[in-house]
C-alpha cells in the first residue's frame, strides 16, 4: 500500500480484479509493484507460499507483510528459481 511498507504476498488469475477488491476496503492507495507469471510447469500457489515462508518474520496477518519491496521480490524470485523457474 501507497505510504505504509505494508506488502500483501498473494497470488491470482486476475490482478487487476484483484487490486480493485482490496481497493475498496482500505483507505490506502493499493498498487501493484512487482507481478511474476512463473514459468511453464511451476504452480503460482507453490511460489506464494514459499515466498510467504521466506517472509514469515516480517507478517502482520495472513498474506500482508510489513517489509521493503526489494526484501519481498528477493523472496519470490528465490522461491521461483529454487522451483526450478527462470526470471527473465
């Protein structure tokens, strides 16, 4: 979110769906810095979750972080390519 180091980790066929559902029940501009569409083979959830994982110490409720981006595309970059992805 827009002003706070508040960082949901998630994952969703529709980001821009999914941006505008939030949108509506904070006060906070909500945008979406970083989107991975991971490679052929490897499941979205599995590199969710394992990115999650990774961030455990910095989670304030269920999929929101309080952290820096470059900390959260770190750990979903890691979790792609320890799945056996290729960040291009």
């Amino acid at each position: 979110m827009v002003g706070t180091n508040y960082i949901k980790v998630g994952s969703t066929s529709n980001p821009r769906s999914r941006i505008t559902s939030f949108q509506v029940g904070t006060p906070f501009e909500i945008v979406s810095p970083y989107l991975l569409c991971p490679s052929v083979g490897i499941c979205h959830v599995d590199v969710e979750r394992f990115a999650q994982g990774i961030l455990d110490p910095h989670r304030v409720r269920g999929e929101w972080f309080n952290t820096d981006l470059p900390n959260v595309i770190s750990a979903i970059q890691k979790s792609h390519t320890d799945m056996g992805g290729v960040i291009k």
